[in-house]
C-alpha cells in the first residue's frame, strides 16, 4: 500500500527549496520575454531582469546552506567514490552554480566577453540537473514543499523548451 504521509521537512530542504525559487526567478525573463512576447514590457520582468544576478548569488547562497546542512546530517564520506555517484547531480549543479556566481559581475564580463556568455549557458545544464536531483533525491519521501519544487523546477523547464522550440521555429523562417 502507498503511503501518502508527507514527510517533515526539515532546515535543509527549506534552503534547497528557496534556493530553487530564486533560481528560477533567475530564468523567467528571457524565457518569459519568448514565448509570451507580451510579457516584455511588464514590470516584474523589468525588475527580475534588473536584478538577477543579485538572485542567483541569492540561489548560491541558500543552495550552499542546502548543501552543507545535508552534508553535516549525513556525513558523507568523501574519500567515497560511490558518495559521488549517489550524489552526481547535486555536486555538478553546485559547481555550475559556484561557477555562475563566481563570475556574476561586471569585470568577469569585461574579461571574458563572449566565453562569459558561453559559460552562464550552463545555467541550462543546471536546470535539468535539478530535475534529476529533485525527482532522485526526494523521490519516497515528499515534504509539503516537494510539489511546488516540482512544478516550480518542471514548470521552468518546459518553458525553457519552449523557448528554445520558438528560437529554433524563428531561425527557420529567417
């Protein structure tokens, strides 16, 4: 029989969960801006664009918390190469984001030009990662806020997919 209790949950899944609220406040904009076209003049867009890099180094900060209380709690064994793999999605999309926030700044973007914009496309990767880390990780054991990462995190990446369905449609009729 299923059980349809939900877990407590706990500091670290509060963390995880705001973090992914600020994450993909990140990601709205652009792909608000092409799918819905009309949306570009609306002023949450307007503010949300102004200050993302604001809100993803927000996003590092509380996924670090995330990271590190569930690290504490469950004192992983590093010198484990199967904590790696149990942990994969989790460990590369907190590289991705340590990369992304390193380099959240006007004179990365001076310095790396066009490989600054190379780089923060791996925010893309990062997305479908947290689908993965989501799905794997609380799959068996869902808290109250599981269900609004989940469509927070799914919502985020179909709108992406959209996105890239109506770019790819436009360059095809150019």
């Amino acid at each position: 029989m299923l059980d349809t209790t939900l877990d407590i949950a706990p500091l670290a899944n509060y963390l995880g969960f705001l973090a992914l609220v600020c994450y993909i406040l990140t990601l709205l904009p652009t792909s608000m801006r092409i799918v819905f076209p009309q949306t570009k003049q609306t002023e949450i867009r307007k503010i949300l664009l102004k200050n993302r890099r604001e809100i993803g180094v927000i996003a590092f900060v509380l996924a670090l918390g995330h990271g590190v209380l569930l690290v504490a709690k469950r004192t992983l064994d590093f010198t484990d190469s199967h904590t790696y793999w149990i942990y994969v999605q989790g460990i590369v999309t907190f590289i991705i984001f340590t990369l992304l926030t390193i380099t959240s700044n006007d004179w990365s973007v001076k310095k790396m030009k066009k490989n600054w914009k190379k780089l923060h496309e791996l925010t893309y990767l990062a997305l479908f990662l947290l689908v993965w880390h989501i799905i794997d990780k609380m799959w068996g054991h869902w808290t109250h806020l599981t269900p609004f990462g989940m469509v927070g995190i799914i919502g985020i990446a179909v709108l992406f997919i959209a996105r890239k369905w109506k770019e790819r449609q436009n360059q095809l009729s150019k």
